[in-house]
C-alpha cells in the first residue's frame, strides 16, 4: 500500500527545510543554493559577455539548479529579464519557436514590463527586432531578455517523433542566436518593398542560453553549421568537489542543523575518487567528487528524520542510522512501481558479478524487452539510472556507486530467495522420484566426488563440508532442518564449516512444542498467553474453546466449561492473570482463569467476522467491539457500573488507555486508518482519525499499549495511545521490511512479521528493544489481524502462533533461551568458571536466575531463582559464588552468594565490587563509605589488600588488566604532586603478588596493564605524541610511536597484545575504527614464529592460550593457534554492531556483546552438540537422510516401498555409484 515516489515541484525551502532533495533549487531559494559560486560567476561572466550560451554537463549535477538558483537573481540584478523555457514536444502542441514567444510575453506580463504589443502574424525574430525596442520594468529600468531553455536534450530525445516541427524549429532559433534575417521574411521584403526602417537588422536586444546533459553535445554539433555561435561559448559543469559539496551541507543557512565535522562526513560517505585516473602524488581529497543531486538527496532525507524524531540537529546517530536505508530506500522507491523484469534488468545487467556498475546499450534493453523506452525515460528522470554515449552508442547505467551497492544487497537477496526456492522444489521433486523409484538417486549423485577418493579423512571432509552448505541452505526456511544436517556434518568432520553452520542455525532453532488440532479439538482459529506465559487458551474452528496449563509436562486441557461452550470467538486475559474472557455472540463471559467457574457474564451482540477483545493494562476496563459496529465498555468489576456504547465505524482492534476515558480503534474504510475516541464530560465519545501520512501510507495498523504502523522498507511509526498529539517516534531497521505488528496486552513487548516470513519478537519498543529474538520458518494462518493467531508474553519471553494447518506452536525464546539467544542489552550476565550454569538478572527484576548448561552426563539441573532486595547493576559468576552488585540511590552494596542456596557467602560489602583472577578467586572493593580500597578473597571473605594500599589517602585509583589477573595501584609522587606511582601485582593461588613499580609516572594517565603483569603501556595527558611501554622487567621504558589522538583507543588493545598464558603476542598496528580491518599477526613467545597472517579490528584471547577470537562489526572469527587452522566463522551482519568477544565458562563459550544485547555461543564442540538437541526433539526423516546422501539404507527402503507398491516398476540403480556411510 504504498505511494509511487513523486519527485515533483520542490517543497518551499526554508530554515528548517534548506535541501529540496532530487528536485532542483528555483529561484525563490536562491539564498539556500551553495557550493556552486566559482561555476555561477563564470557562467553569469559568459552569459554577460556573450550573446549565445552552452551550459552542459552530466545528469545529476545541478544544471538547472545553478541556472534558477545561481544566475536568474543576478541577472536580475544586472538589469536582464531571465525567461525559462522548457520546450513543450509532442503533439498538439504550439510551434516550438511560438514556445519562446509566448513564455517571453508571459514573463513581461508577470513582471509587469511595460513592452510594444505583438501585431498579428508577428513572428518571434521581427518583433525582437522592432527599431527602439526597450523594455522598462515597473521601477523603471531597462531590461533585456535572456531565453534560457533548460533540458535542451529532449529537443533530440522526444523530438525524433516530430522531425519536421525540430527541422523548422532549429532554423528559427539559428536566426536568433546568429541574428540573421530569416529567409522568408527577407523574402517577403525583396517581393514586397518594405522600408528597412520597419526592422533594425543590427539590433539584439535578447540572449540565448542552451542547457543540455553532456552526452548529446554529439546531437548539437549537428546544428552548429547553421549555427556556429553554438560553438564559441561553451561551459561544462563538472560534479562538486569536497569543499564545494561541504559548502552545499554546512553553510551559514543551514549551520544550526548540521555541524561542520558531521557535514564532513556527509561528504566523505557521498564521494567518490578518481584518484585512480591521477598521479599518486596529488591529494586524494582533491580528486574526490560529489554528484549534487545525491548530495541533495541525502541531506533532505536525513533531515526529515530529524524532523520526525523532534531533534534540533542532525546527529552522528541519525546519520549512521540512515546512511544507508535512505540510498536503499530511495533505490526501492525508484523500482517499486515497475514489473520485476525492471528490476532484474537493473540488477543483472547493469552490476558486474563483482559488484561494479556497468552500462547496457539501450538499443538492446529495449530490443531484449528488458525494458521499455517509456520505463527508461522515468528511470533516467528520477535519477535512479542516466544516460550516456559510448562510441557512438546510446548506454544507460546507475547514478552512484552508492546505488549499486544497494542494488547489489537487492539482488544478493533475490538470488538467495530465488536459490532457496529452487532447491526445494528440486528436493521435493527428488522425494517424489525416490518413492516411485524411477531415478537416480541425488544424495548418490552428490558423493561421486567422495568414491574418486581413496582417502577416507578426504572423503569424511567432503562429505561434512556439503552437508555444512546444506544446512546453510536450510537454515532461513528451516533452522531445525539446518541443525540436523549440521550435526551430521560434525559427525563426519570436526570442520570450520559444520560449526558455523550449526550456530548459525541454532540462533534461529527455539525450545518449542506444539498442539495438533487432536489435543485442542480441532483446527485452532484464535489464542491467547496469559502475562506470565503459563497459560494458553484456544479457540478451534468448531468455537470450541480449551485452556491449557504449559508449566506441566502433560499436555492436556485444564478444564473444560461447564456449561460447555461451542461459539466461542475471541479470548483475552485480564492483565492480573486471575480471568479470562470469552466472547460469544451474545455475551462476554468472565470465566476464573485457573478453574473455569463463571465469574461474571456481561451482554453484547458480538458477530465472529469482528470479534475482539481488550483489557485495559490496569485491569479495570474491559472493552468489546459488537456487531452494529460500536464497542461496548465495561468496568467489569463493579457490577452497579453501567456499562458504555462508544461509535466505532470500521475499527477492527483496539487498545484502552489506563483511565479507560480514550480507545485507539484501527480499521479499514477507504484505508487502513487509527483514530482517538475520547470521552468528553459530557459522556459522549468522539473519534478523531490520527493523520499517518507522516509514516506514508501505512500497511498495518496495529493497536496496544502503544500504536504502530510500518511501510515499505522498515520505518516503523510508533504512536503513544494516552498522548492527545500526533508526534510519532520513527525507526528504521536495513534488513527489515515490516508487514505487521503485534502488540502484548500491555504494551511491554511486539512481534514484527517481516516480508521475508521471519518473526522477530523483541521487548520494549521498536525504536529501541530491550531484546529481541528472531523466529524463522514460521507458517502463520491466513488472518487479516494477526492478533488473534499470535499471542506474546509482556516480557518478550515466550510466543504462541497458530499456524496454517491449525497447529498451535508454543516458542520459549529469550531469555528462556540463554545459550544462542540475544540476551538485553542491559541484562547482567556472566557464567561460572567451570561453564556449568550461567547467572541472568534484569533490571526490572529484583531476582537472580541460575540457569544450568546443559550437562555432559544428560543429567541436567533444575533453574533456580535467587530473590533480592533489588535489581542488580552488575553481576559475575566466581567459582566461589555470584557476586552481585546492589546499587540503592547513593549507596553501593556488593554481595556473595552460594550458587547453590543463593544465600550471602560472606558478610555483604559496603562499596563496588569487581572480580580478580581467572575465575574470581579475589574480589576488589571500590567506592566504600570510608574511601578504602580492599581485596577480599571470595571463597571466605579475608582480606588480602597489600599492606600499605589500604589507607584513605593511598591510592586515588585502581587500573585492572583485561582479564583481571593484574591490577595497579596508583598514587601521587611525594616527591612532586604532578607525578604518579604505580605499583603492579599478579594475582597468584588467591592472593596478590608485587610485579613492578613504575615512578615518575604522569598523573591520572591513560594506561593499560598487561595481563602476564610484567608490562604497562602509558598515554600521557600533555599532549605528547608518543605512548610508552614500561616492562616490568628492565629499568628503561620503550617508546612506541602512537599518535596522542589514538592513543587512548589504541591502549584499550595493547593489554591484550599478550596472551594470558604468555605464549603469543599479537603484532601490528590495531585500527581505530569499528569497520576499518587492519593487518595484523600472531607470532609465538618465545622466539618470534609467525602463526598466521590475519585481518580484522579486535582480538581476544582463550584464558589456555589455545584460542584467538578476532573480530569486527560484522562477524567473528576463531583461530586454532596449535595449528593455525580456523575453527569458527560467524556472520552477524543482520544483527551487526559486535563490539565485544570474551571467553567464558573454562574457554567453551564466547560471550558476545552487541550493541542491543548480549549473545552466549557455544564454543566447544562438545557443549555445541549438548545444546542444539536440548533445542529441538525433531531427527531426520528417512526421506531426508536419503535426499542429502546421509544413509544408503533410507534410500534402498524407499525404493523397496515404491516396488512393492507397483510391481512393475523396477528402475535401474548405477552399482558404480559410491555410497555414503
């Protein structure tokens, strides 16, 4: 439901609104037109000097914009009379010459010009040559006109279907611009005796300007014999460089929303080099050019986000947020109202297989019925594709480079959708031919590689590495498919591939069970989760309804109604969870939720095609939508209170807000629409529709405690229900397109149901999720409100959906999935030393919860909760207990707990505590009352701080290395208070051993310890250019050179460089951005022998010196350093933003830290098996391990069944064929 992209006249441009996008600046925005002012003063000289102007140059780069907005105020201002002409050519029209008469007499009337009148039959060239002609404005000057036609190239485009009236047309201008007496009219003066007084033959009281794109400079040549002054007064516009395009964003117009460094920015993400083409030497920020009308583009774009989300600034966040969805979306919009052979023509042939743009003769796109000539020229006017002339053939490509990168995301996608439907279909095929028995067998086919093989360690490999494409394959229609065959693939070879595409597909594998139309009574058509999750009531397609109790392994109905009920159409629990409501076509029955017992029975006049159901998040409304269109309102706990009639034409599901004065309804009339119905005091309700246009126009509505609403491309509108304006926060997602949205009951959690089939279940709110998890190859039933068929928990925990076949699939996603789930940004998470349990807390709960690791032994421990007094800020796991950091107003209390019992292991400590040692043997105390500093041990509480670091005016602070196995205490110098001493300890068997002592230190420097304690890097805060590096060791320190700038993020790396265990070191220069990969190597200690070459941002570390994790923003990768081989590759780039990895749990699981959570990944082998079958029960059916070459034995059993079944049938099978184990 989306609008067609219009790119139209320009919005009036003004403070708040400076850039008009792809639409050129006219001349009432003159003032906002900047970065041009070289090429306006050259081309205003040239206009002056000459009678007759060429203006030329490529599309995109502003001709008409520098023309209106650059030169017509000037020209003004020098006493000429700009007239802009765009040629009307078509049929129908006036004469072309005619054109430039009547725009000249219009443009005098609207000035008011005082002029001679026109006489009939006057042509253009006579009249322009009147003997005294003047022309005086209204305060009295003289004036001259200057005829500028602007896209002069349509006079060879469209003009080749009017070759006479073109003909006709280029000797009249010819007579203008060469001011030569046209032929007839000489003619006629020789025939008649007119006295040449009547026509002043010297005078040219007018000029000409012709403005046309670059590429049919080739078509005007051929007007230059009858016209050569086409050829003396040429200027070309070339695209802006940095300074220029950074003057057209950061300007004395449009400083108050931009600042000169984000401006910068803006710049250097539209450039582009041609530093290819030029010597080596010149400044490569001189050859970066920028194409204005993208430039444009963005800027408009990233301001109307400002706008929307009430800023009063462009931020470094909305840039980076927008930066690409606007190029993506602008890309999309362009396409969207074309026929996909548009599009594919656009992505295949016009990007290179390696990603480069390409251009495509359109003689043969039009030939090949790619496109057509009409499809072509909107294209090229919407500045998605632009023409060019290539030895003498007309080309079309893309604008930007930026386009295709876009395009290529585009098409990587089709391809992969394409492939993915492809291969099923090739699978099914193959299913049906192995039943009947009347091919060969395509698993068998697959491993003709393996018999070439004599080598069994070969053969297992490839056998594991396709079975590891495979499950890839699977993975975004069948995540539990891509398990199995990753397990599979692990049980042929411990490879790089078959771990990744184990937990590449185990994100997307949740705990789940499911309810077949057998146990709930039929096909279910509607449902609903209680607020904690532990109830799921049901409504079959016989009205049917069973409720049933999911904390108890037995899968069967609670109770049952009694009476019985059989027209049940919609359910809802009350948020207090203690009723549930049943709508029926005469009544809403309030039934007790946990017994079924009648509570309350309130009539209505329901109808089934508009059943809903709503509470209100206190619990004290309840609403109902009724058959005569109007909801009926209850506050259901007070049976004297009379009940409401509130108008509601349309709506098809609500919200009530707390005070249950205001409903948001949201429906279809003409369209999809939401409005407000507010009680006034009067008692009566009164809708009004909330304006959506500023989210466009809206593919869902979607009531709840909030409102939401999402278009093409991921911009999710969110509306707050209680608030009378219609503010909307926007949010834009790159790998989203959002179809519909489903809101829990109170608004505290949502379900976006993207294009793609994807599910993603997130708490909070869109804009910014607590937590989200994804589903995959959900099949959900056909229902215009998806509220009735999917149900969510308030904190995002648990799902339910019915799906096509009526099955209920009941999903435990995060947290209830700790391992392979993205956990809260802001949850507190660790896991014990030993890897056996894991320790969660969220700040809106005052608990603990230890989940346990699935075990080795399958004898897995029951969770436990530990209650608190409130929630903690932080939280470690210790192998002597959790530690749990309270922070209530200004005081800070650290506590110890049994991770058995959840009881204090020591007295509680007054102060911030954090972990020591490998596996938090020690426990430093900071912030106390008393301004003390101490060490504790966990396992009994003795203190272990070394004598003379515990006195208030001791250290003013404490450095700790990566891994907190050293740490440093600062203080002043007694000899000079500007200098600092630092005295290192190692912590060893529980307690903390001296290491070193640097003097004459800066103070408060930027630092990093090492972990192996026996070397410190130091920036110094004086602005020096050099870091130093102290070895513990030796006397001297060593000076690195390192920039001050870089210094400080730099020596956020350097402590790593070392591996905990002391036998590697990592050597290069880290780069300083999260995107930017750089060079570096891991060499042994020891001696210097290179382990591997590799390139990445960041680094850790396993705790055994077995392990190196590097990483960037977009995935992760893990190198074996015994044998240098990779054991893990993991792509995140639908998640992105990896800003972190740590080995925990004894090195078998890395923690992950994202921007908006927290992910736990299974690293050993082992764990990584325990874990993907505690996510699912389901094993391989016989047909799919015959159908990806698993077991010969499937195979031969469905030939067997398909032989017995028809006789006749005896197909051949190849014995050459090699089989799979």
């Amino acid at each position: 439901m989306n609008a067609p992209h219009d790119f139209g006249p320009p919005q009036q441009l003004d403070p708040q609104n400076p850039w008009p996008g792809l639409a050129s600046y006219d001349e009432s925005s003159w003032e906002f037109f900047s970065g041009r002012g070289a090429e306006s003063d050259e081309l205003l000289r040239r206009i002056v000097d000459e009678q007759v102007t060429v203006l030329f140059g490529k599309s995109g780069l502003g001709k008409s914009s520098i023309l209106k907005a650059g030169i017509f105020p000037r020209l003004r201002d020098k006493g000429y009379l700009p007239i802009l002409v765009r040629l009307q050519i078509h049929p129908g029209a006036a004469p072309l010459i005619e054109q430039l008469s009547l725009a000249l007499f219009e443009a005098l009337r609207v000035q008011a010009v005082d002029h001679v009148p026109l006489h009939a039959g006057q042509s253009l060239w006579s009249y322009l040559h009147t003997p005294e002609l003047e022309f005086w404005t209204k305060l009295n000057y003289m004036t001259s006109p200057v005829f500028v036609l602007d896209q002069f190239e349509e006079v060879f485009t469209l003009g080749r279907a009017m070759p006479a009236e073109v003909a006709a047309f280029r000797i009249a201008l010819a007579d203008l611009a060469e001011n030569r007496i046209p032929a007839a009219l000489q003619q006629h003066r020789n025939e008649s005796g007119v006295d040449d007084d009547e026509i002043d033959t010297e005078a040219m009281p007018y000029k000409i300007v012709l403005s046309l794109r670059e590429d049919f400079l080739a078509d005007l040549e051929d007007w230059c014999p009858i016209m050569p002054s086409l050829r003396r007064n040429r200027m070309r516009l070339l695209p802006m460089g940095r300074k220029q395009a950074l003057l057209a964003v950061y300007n004395d117009h449009t400083k108050h929303l931009v600042t000169e460094e984000l401006a910068g920015k803006i710049v250097d993400f539209l450039s582009r080099s041609v530093a290819k083409d030029a010597d080596d030497n010149v400044n490569a920020s001189a050859l970066l050019t920028v194409e204005p009308a993208l430039l444009s583009l963005f800027c408009r774009e990233v301001n109307e986000h400002r706008k929307q989300l009430g800023a009063q600034q462009v931020t470094y966040d909305l840039f980076e947020g927008g930066k690409d969805t606007i190029i993506t979306g602008f890309y999309c919009r362009s396409l969207a109202p074309f026929p996909s052979r548009v599009r594919h023509f656009v992505e295949e042939e016009l990007i290179t297989e390696h990603g480069y743009r390409n251009s495509y003769s359109i003689d043969d796109a039009i030939g090949n019925r790619f496109v057509t000539k009409e499809e072509l020229a909107t294209l090229v006017d919407g500045r998605l594709l632009r023409l060019d002339h290539q030895h003498g053939t007309e080309r079309v490509e893309l604008t930007h480079d930026l386009l295709t990168k876009a395009a290529l995301e585009e098409r990587d996608q089709r391809r992969v959708e394409e492939q993915v439907v492809a291969e099923r279909k090739k699978r099914d095929k193959l299913v049906r031919h192995v039943i009947v028995g009347g091919i060969v067998l395509l698993c068998l086919t697959l491993t003709v590689y393996w018999i070439w093989s004599s080598n069994e360690t070969q053969r297992k490999l490839a056998q594991s590495r396709a079975l590891a494409t495979f499950a890839g394959a699977a993975r975004d229609q069948d995540p539990v498919l891509g398990v199995l065959l990753s397990l599979e693939s692990l049980k042929r070879a411990d490879t790089s591939e078959a771990r990744s595409a184990l937990l590449a597909a185990g994100q997307y594998v949740w705990p789940s069970v499911a309810l077949d139309p057998n146990e709930v009574g039929g096909p279910a058509t509607v449902l609903a989760l209680n607020k904690k999750g532990d109830l799921l009531a049901v409504i079959t397609d016989k009205s049917a309804l069973s409720v049933f109790d999911l904390s108890k392994p037995i899968r069967k109905p609670l109770w049952s109604p009694k009476p019985a009920i059989n027209d049940a159409m919609f359910v809802a629990f009350s948020p207090d969870q203690t009723l549930l409501a049943v709508a029926r076509p005469g009544s809403v029955d309030l039934l007790y939720a946990r017994t079924g017992e009648l509570f309350r029975s309130l009539q209505q006049t329901g109808t089934p095609d508009r059943a809903f159901l709503v509470f209100s998040p206190d619990g004290k409304w309840l609403a109902s939508l009724q058959k005569k269109e109007e909801i009926r309102l209850w506050d259901y706990l007070e049976p004297s209170a009379a009940e409401a009639t509130v108008p509601a034409s349309g709506v098809l599901a609500m919200s009530i807000t707390r005070n249950g004065e205001t409903i948001i309804g949201a429906g279809q009339r003409e369209h999809l629409f939401m409005e407000r119905i507010e009680q006034k005091q009067d008692g009566s309700w009164v809708p009004t529709e909330i304006d959506l246009t500023r989210c466009l126009y809206p593919q869902s509505v979607s009531p709840g405690a909030e409102t939401f609403s999402g278009n093409f491309k991921a911009t999710t509108c969110v509306y707050t229900a209680a608030r009378r304006s219609e503010d909307a926060d926007y949010v834009a997602s790159e790998d989203r397109r959002i179809d519909d949205v489903v809101w829990s009951p109170g608004g505290g959690a949502f379900a976006e149901f993207l294009n793609s089939g994807d599910i993603i279940v997130g708490e909070g709110k869109p804009k910014d999720p607590y937590r989200e998890s994804r589903i995959k190859g959900a099949k959900l039933r056909d229902n215009n409100n998806r509220a009735g068929i999917f149900s969510i928990t308030e904190d995002a925990g648990r799902a339910a959906l019915i799906d096509q076949s009526g099955v209920v699939h009941i999903y435990s996603v995060s947290p209830n999935k700790p391992l392979l789930g993205m956990l809260g940004q802001r949850d507190a998470v660790d896991i014990a030393p030993d890897g056996r349990w894991i320790a969660i807390a969220t700040p809106a709960n005052a608990w603990i919860d230890k989940i346990p690791v699935p075990a080795s032994d399958g004898k897995q421990e029951k969770p436990m909760q530990f209650q608190l007094r409130s929630a903690p800020e932080t939280l470690y796991a210790t192998r002597n207990g959790i530690v749990a950091v309270l922070a209530e107003g200004r005081q800070v209390t650290t506590l110890l707990l049994e991770p058995t019992t959840g009881k204090n292991r020591v007295e509680p400590q007054m102060g911030r505590g954090r972990p020591l040692g490998r596996e938090g043997e020690l426990l430093l105390i900071e912030d106390r009352p008393d301004g003390r500093i101490e060490v504790i041990r966990t396992r009994d509480g003795a203190i272990v701080t070394p004598p003379g670091e515990t006195i208030a005016s001791g250290p003013y602070r404490v450095d700790l290395s990566p891994s907190g196995t050293a740490l440093g205490f600062w203080r002043r110098s007694a000899a000079n208070p500007r200098l600092s001493e630092l005295t290192v300890y190692a912590v060893r068997d529980e307690q903390l051993m001296p290491a070193g002592r640097p003097i004459d230190l800066p103070f408060a420097p930027d630092l990093a310890i090492y972990d192996d304690a026996q070397s410190i890097a130091v920036c110094s805060r004086a602005g020096h250019s050099d870091a130093h590096i102290f070895s513990l060791l030796a006397s001297e320190p060593t000076s690195v050179a390192i920039p001050a700038k870089d210094c400080e993020s730099r020596l956020a790396k350097a402590g790593n460089r070392i591996s905990p265990a002391g036998g590697f070191e990592v050597k290069g220069t880290p780069s300083t951005s999260a995107d930017q990969d750089t060079d570096f190597e891991v060499v042994q200690r020891p001696g210097g022998k290179s382990i591997k070459r590799l390139g990445n941002n960041e680094w850790r570390f396993s705790t055994d010196d077995r392990w190196l994790a590097y990483w960037n923003s977009k995935n992760i990768r893990v190198l074996d350093l015994t044998s240098g081989d990779m054991a893990l590759s993991l792509d995140f780039t639908r998640v992105q933003g990896v800003q972190g990895v740590e080995f925990k749990g004894n090195n078998a699981i890395l923690e992950v830290k994202f921007e908006h959570g927290i992910m736990l990944v299974p690293f050993d082998r082992d764990l990584m098996e325990r874990v993907a079958h505690s996510l699912t029960m389901r094993t391989l059916t016989g047909s799919e391990r015959c159908t990806y070459g698993i077991s010969e034995a499937d195979c031969r059993q469905a030939i067997a069944i398909s032989r017995a079944s028809d006789p006749a049938s005896q197909p051949t099978v190849n014995r050459n064929v090699a089989r799979a184990p």
